[in-house]
C-alpha cells in the first residue's frame, strides 16, 4: 500500500490568489502535484508548464520530491519590476 501526502499549492495572479490542497502518493515531485492539482484547467491562459516552482519560498526544479505538509509555490513574471 502507498502512503499519500498532503500538500498546498499556491497560485497568485494580478486578480486572484489560490491555496488549494492536493493528496498526492509519497514519492510525488512538485510536477505530480502541479498535475494532480488540476491548476492547468483552472489557468488556461497561463503557461503553468513553464513557470518556475518552489517550495515554501524556495526555488526548486519540478523534479524534486515533495513531503507532507509541503507548500508548491508556481511563480509567474512580475508585470511591473519593483
């Protein structure tokens, strides 16, 4: 039997910022959670495939494994440099 995880993702854009929460097998990378987390259709305007990602405020490759409590971040382009 696997063992699942329970991890957030977080998405903000100029109007609206998600939290969601997404149940995922152990083992899972950030790119298992962007895809399990239905962000895609949610988004479809944005290219979610290829924004970075982190995890709690970490830049990471979509490959790296996630562990249970973990908070994926997907980053997007500021539209106004500060």
């Amino acid at each position: 039997m696997t063992d699942t995880l329970s991890v957030e993702l977080v998405l903000a854009t100029a109007e609206k910022q998600v939290l969601m929460a997404v149940i995922v097998d152990e083992g899972a990378s950030v790119a298992d959670v962007i895809a399990a987390s239905g962000i895609r259709s949610r988004f479809p305007l944005l290219e979610i495939a290829t924004m970075p990602a982190g995890i709690w405020g970490r830049p990471v490759p979509k490959d790296s494994i996630v562990r249970d409590g973990d908070r994926v971040e997907l980053y997007r382009p500021l539209e106004i440099d500060p």
